[in-house]
C-alpha cells in the first residue's frame, strides 16, 4: 500500500496467518450461558437499580418503569444493526474493528482510542464504588477498618489474576454474582406486589407519557427533567454490548451473539422494569419522591432499605448490602475484561507495543494486555487518591464524577458505529444488505444514541452532583481530542508504515 495514498473502500477484514497461535485467545471456550453472564453482569442489575432508580426518580417521578422500557426499545433498535456487522466481523476489537471496516482505518484508530479510554475509566470508577462499599460495610459488620488504598489497588491485582486464567473462571465467578443480584430483586419486587404497595397497585408508572410534566417530580425536585430519566435509564445497560468483544472465545459466534445480545437487552428491561415499579408501588407514586429525597439528604444510606425492611425484614436489607459489593466487583471485572481485549487487540495489529497482543502460553487468555491495563488503571486512580484520600470520596468522586467521561464515550462509539454499519453494508457487505435492519435500524440508532450524550451533556453537573468541578466541565472536550489523536497516530502510520496502517481493525475471526 502505498503511504500516499487515500483511505480505501473498506475491504474484506484479514485474518491472522497460520502459526501465530501467541496471538490467538481460546477458541470456543465460551457457550451461551458463559457469553451471557460475560455481558449482562458487567451492567451490574443491583447496582443499577440502587444507583440509577433514584436518579430516574428525580427527573420522571413515579415514571421510572416507563424510562427503562424506552430505553429497552431504543437499544433494541440499536441492536438490530450492530448484531448484522457481527456477523460480518467478529474480532476482540469490537466497535473499533466495525468503524474500521465502514469508515477506513484512520476513523477506526480514532474509535479505538476513545473505547480504550472509556472502558479503562469506567473500571476505575466501578473500583471505586467496590472499595467504598466494601470498606463501609465491612467496618460496620465486624468492626475491621481497611484502609481504602488497599482495597482500590488490591482489586486490580485480583483482576489481572483472573485475566490470567481461562475465560471460562470468570464466567462461573460472574455467573454466580448475576443469579444472586437477580433473586434478591425479585424477592423485593414479589413482596411488594403481593403486599399490594404502599396505597394499591396502579398502572400509571408504565406510562412514558408520565415522564413530561410528571406531577410528582415537580412536587418533591421542582422540576420533571426527563433528560435526565431517560439518560438514568440507558446508563443502567451500558456493557450490554459487549458480545463482539468475545467472539474468538465464543462457540459459533454468529448464531450466539444475537440470542446473547437480546436475552441482555430485553432480559435486563424486564428486570429493571418491574423491580421499579416495586420501588415505586412500595412508596406509593404520591410518597415516592420523598423517599429519594430521604436518600439524597443524608437520612438513609440508600432509598431501597426502608423498602426491604418493611415488605421482607432486616434480612433482605443485609442481603442488598452484601450484594451491592459483589455486583460493583463483578461490573469492574466484566469491564476489565473488554477493555483489555482492545488492548490486545490494538497489540496484535502492532499498533501498540507487540507485547500486548500475547496470550498465556496454555490459558490462552491475554494477560499482558491485562497487567498493562491494571498499571493504567491504577495510575488513574492514584491521581484521585492523591487529590482527595477519603472513603467517601471514592464513591463521590471516582466512583460518581468518571463513569460521566466512560458512558459518554460509549455513546458516541455507538453513534459512530451506527453510522459506519450503513456505509459497509452499502459498500463491501452490500451482498448481506436489508433495508430494515442495515439501513433504518442503524440510522435510529445512532440517532439515539447521540441524543443520550446530549442528554449526558446537557445534565452532567447535575448527574455529578459537582458544579463548577474542572474534570466534569471537561468531560465533553477529552473525547473528541482523544478520538482526534487516534486519527493522527493512524495517518502517521500511513506514511510511516502503511503495513501497520492498514492492519488497523482488520484482524478477525475465521468464521466472519
């Protein structure tokens, strides 16, 4: 390829020669169960509940089960496009080897970027909310107090270790994580109903008419800001679309991916669906907005325990608050799982140190990509720690300001994606192309997907709960200059070495 030349039409991904086999992860180690729990867990459904549910309140009032399942439908629709590109390109780069393949290498690298960063971040930030919570509960259960340093930095050693086995460990230990947040939910969501709620049943919640002018909201914040529902909402599945990113490890890839991907979309709305109509019921619509504010004034650690006390017992409530650590540490490890499979990705094509793209000698797992990733990581979490070394502020700060920067680069991947699925399946996969589902669906999605970081955007000091903070008035600005040094690394490799170049995003799986 010559090193002057423009960027070319996309074409067919290339596949890795034969005896590379340090650069190839474990062929079909992963089964549709395994994939599943590899992708459902890393949206951490207890979490998001006890996080996203107060949130949603606070711009929708009583609404809340109407904004999870509009945003169930809107990442259906997105679904639909980006699982036809997975049948075309499976590779452990996931959304960079797509953007690769509909808009050229530079574009690519310039996705690869900023899905590198957002998902590294998002690890620190799940970390954060581990250490807190487990510090917290540990001290108050036994008396113990570790010191918060030791629980953030330990945690990534635990998952460079586990990235050092095979996949399937980290399957079973995050499998085990998801039944139990998803038993105790139901058990909460069950009594309630069946109690009957706080004044009787209603169906007014499922309304998404309800999420504009919602009387409740304005009665308990002032205002209904369904901005910030709907962003509440889409943030409680950020990691449903993580199955791409598995696909060398996965067992036929192409007929997994889609039941794994919509089993977690649909899967996930339900769940988030009726458990906050619980919620929501438990108070009653007319009490439910002062139950978040009791939360967000200090009063109760969480606006869910008074709920578990008084429909189930004490019991539940310990329940939640043991689980809440496990699904944060499941949610991180998922999370740092992807992101270190672009790593290694990115190591494989050469365009990061070669190192990267090694895999264990018999686990065939990428560990060196891993133990870079948990050095980066920590670093990131070491500049919070000097900023401000509390308990506290590694749930207020790490764990509240940095999951802005990741999802807000996670939607604009998406949106990106979207576009790019169009462009390939009207150029090279034009043989594969449908109207529906190659067209229509991915415009949609990526529209949506953009009006989310609006969303994100438009609401992030009120999301953050910090006005006027450096880092989050920053947050719209990292993205686009990271996504922009991509491109120039990638343009300085066309010229430099246009082999390198035109590696970018285009080692794939066999069966693609």
């Amino acid at each position: 390829m010559s090193a002057t030349t423009a960027d070319p039409e996309p074409v067919v991904a290339v596949v890795s020669p034969e005896g590379r086999t340090a650069s190839l992860l474990k062929r079909d180690a992963l089964s549709l169960p395994a994939l599943f729990f590899c992708i459902a867990t890393a949206a951490a459904p207890l979490t998001a509940l006890l996080f996203n549910v107060p949130v949603i309140v606070s711009g929708a009032g009583w609404a809340v089960p109407a904004a999870f399942l509009v945003a169930t439908l809107m990442l259906l629709v997105f679904s639909v496009g980006y699982l036809e590109m997975a049948r075309q390109v499976t590779s452990a780069g996931g959304f960079y080897s797509f953007v690769s393949h509909g808009f050229g290498q530079a574009v690519g690298l310039g996705t690869a970027a900023v899905v590198t960063l957002s998902y590294g971040v998002l690890v620190a930030s799940l970390v954060g909310i581990f250490a807190y919570f487990a510090s917290t509960s540990i001290d108050d259960w036994f008396g113990v107090s570790i010191p918060i340093w030791v629980l953030l930095f330990g945690t990534l050693i635990v998952n460079t270790a586990f990235l050092w086995f095979e996949i399937q460990v980290t399957a079973r230990v995050l499998g085990a994580f998801f039944v139990g947040e998803v038993l105790v939910a139901l058990i909460f969501a069950v009594a309630v109903l069946v109690q009957g709620g706080d004044a009787g049943l209603s169906a007014a919640p499922f309304n998404p008419l309800d999420l504009f002018g919602n009387d409740g909201a304005e009665a308990a914040f002032g205002a209904a800001a369904p901005g910030i529902a709907l962003f509440g909402a889409f943030w409680s599945f950020v990691g449903f679309e993580m199955a791409p990113n598995y696909g060398e490890e996965t067992r036929t890839p192409g007929r997994v991916f889609s039941r794994a991907t919509y089993a977690t979309v649909i899967g996930l709305g339900l769940l988030y669906a009726f458990a906050s109509y619980a919620f929501v019921i438990g108070y009653g619509t007319g009490g439910v907005g002062k139950g978040v504010t009791a939360q967000f004034s200090g009063d109760v650690a969480s606006a869910y325990y008074p709920l578990t006390d008084r429909y189930v017992g004490s019991a539940l409530t310990t329940a939640f608050e043991a689980l809440i650590i496990t699904s944060a540490f499941a949610c991180q490890l998922a999370f740092f799982n992807t992101a270190a499979r672009y790593l290694f990705a990115l190591g494989r094509e050469r365009i990061l140190p070669a190192a990267l793209g090694r895999t264990h000698g018999t686990h065939r797992t990428p560990h060196v990509a891993g133990a870079v990733l948990a050095v980066a990581v920590a670093i990131y979490i070491g500049g919070f720690y000097l900023d401000d070394s509390s308990t506290e502020a590694a749930l207020l700060k790490l764990g509240t300001w940095t999951p802005l920067l990741g999802v807000l680069g996670i939607l604009l991947v998406q949106a990106l994606v979207s576009f790019a699925i169009v462009r390939y399946f009207l150029t090279t996969g034009r043989a594969h192309a449908h109207p529906l589902k190659t067209l229509v669906a991915p415009l949609a999605g990526g529209g949506l997907m953009l009006f989310s970081a609006y969303l994100l955007i438009d609401n992030r000091e009120t999301l953050a709960a910090a006005k006027g903070v450096p880092f989050v008035q920053a947050v719209p600005y990292v993205i686009p200059i990271v996504f922009l040094l991509g491109v120039a690394a990638a343009l300085w490799f066309r010229v430099r070495d246009g082999a390198r170049y035109a590696a970018v995003g285009r080692f794939v799986h066999e069966e693609a």
